[in-house]
C-alpha cells in the first residue's frame, strides 16, 4: 500500500505569501503607470556665490521646447525621465540634471550648473564663460559672474582646445586654474590680459601696477616670486609706488 506524500505546509505558505506579494507589487507599478503627474517641481543648485546663471524659468522653457507640453497632468508612462535628463544637459549652463517622481507623482527636476571661473572678451568680439573644465558657456541673462576676466589676443574657442598645440587659449586656461588654486592670487588678481605679442599681463584688484609675466612657462616659479614680493617688498614701497612688476627674468623681479 502506497502512502500519501508528507506534505511541507510551510513550503505551501511561503510560496503563497511569494506570489501574493508579487501581485501586490504587480498591481502597484500598474496603477503607478496609470497615475497622471500632479505637479512640476524645479529646483536650481545655487552657484557658490549663492547665484544663479539660469533660471527655474529657464528650465521649464526648455523642457516645453523638447517635449511640447508643460509635462503637468502627463500620464507618468509617458514621461521620458532619462531623455529629460540628456535634454537638459545639452544646456551650456547646466553641468548634470537629476529627475525622478515622488510618492505623491511630483516630477521632480534638480539642475546643477557649471562653475564659470574666466570671462573671456578676446581681440575677436568673443565674449563667453569657460567653468573649470574648459567648456564655453555664454553670458547669463540672468546674472554677471563675478570671476576673472581675460582680454586681449586670445585665440578663438574650440571644443577640443586643451588636447590640441600650444595656444594662448590653451595657456589662459592653465594661468587661470594656477591662480584660482593659490588662496591669495584667487583674490587678489582680477584680469588678464594677452598682448600681440601672445604674453601675459595680470592687473590685481589692489594698485595700479602691471604684472608682467610673460609666457606661461614656470607659472609656479613666477608666481611665486611675486607673491614673496608682495609679502616683503611691497609693504615698505608702498602700493602705488611701481607701474610695472617684471616676472620675466628667472630667479628676479624687476620693478619700474
């Protein structure tokens, strides 16, 4: 006589309870599907300084160019969050765009913006931003950055400058990151100018001097012996005493 299999009820519920979850979850993402977006909310990422090179405006402007609708009251199947995101990141302004829904089907959009840190107004008419990874950004309508600002005989922007020979372009770009990460050359020197001849002129914010540097060659050396010249020898002179500080000449600094 043969016997009934021993059966494992426990085995029974927790396949029950697997697919009852299942369901349930099954059933969630289909109503979510079904649910419409009740709201927009854009958040723009302040700037360091506090401000803001392009608008919560501004961004929802772009997303009802590229999509053709306010995105309000969307069925949320419908809502393309990744391709939102690349639109918005085609936007010289914006460095990354982070989009997702909420619990209570709010679409949100969080935009980070790139970081100008030289104005650039060339020979040319060229007048852009570059942020610190080079990439061209045009003036704000909203907002003036308050960052170095370079003048003079630069030559003109292209994407791939930095891979490319030595320019004056390419050259700006490291004068510009060496004094940006020196605490007190960040504060203190306020333009930069490219005479005909391709070299570098600084003008500080405190004085009248011109600070001649030359080529970018040894910016850490020349550097340098300004700021130990300013540190010891400009405190006795005085600040309006030399029209012209020469880094040119190794190991000196020549004043006039």
């Amino acid at each position: 006589m043969l016997k009934a299999p021993h059966l494992r009820y426990d085995r029974i519920a927790w396949v029950v309870f697997i697919l009852v979850v299942g369901l349930v979850l099954f059933s969630a993402i289909r109503r979510k599907k079904d649910a419409f977006a009740e709201g927009l909310r854009v958040e723009v990422v302040p700037l360091a300084s506090g401000d803001k090179l392009i608008s919560e405006r501004d961004v929802r402007q772009a997303l009802l160019l590229a999509f053709g609708n306010t995105l309000e009251n969307t069925e949320l199947s419908r809502l393309e969050v990744e391709r939102m995101e690349r639109v918005l990141e085609q936007d010289p302004f914006i460095l990354d765009a982070e989009t997702y829904i909420d619990q209570k089907n709010i679409l949100h959009i969080k935009v980070k913006q790139r970081e100008p840190v030289v104005r650039v107004l060339d020979n040319n008419g060229g007048n852009y931003y570059m942020d610190k990874n080079g990439v061209k950004m045009p003036p704000s309508k909203n907002f003036a950055a308050r960052v170095l600002v370079a003048t003079g005989n630069v030559s003109p922007y292209t994407p791939k400058f930095w891979e490319g020979k030595r320019s004056t372009l390419k050259d700006l770009f490291t004068l510009t990151q060496t004094l940006m990460a020196d605490e007190f050359l960040a504060s203190f020197i306020q333009q930069i100018h490219v005479n005909n001849a391709g070299e570098f002129i600084l003008v500080p914010l405190v004085g009248d001097q011109r600070i001649e540097l030359g080529s970018a060659r040894k910016l850490d050396d020349k550097l340098n012996r300004l700021k130990i010249f300013y540190r010891e020898g400009m405190p006795y002179a005085g600040w309006r005493i030399y029209e012209t500080i020469n880094l040119k000449y190794s190991g000196q600094v020549v004043c006039r």
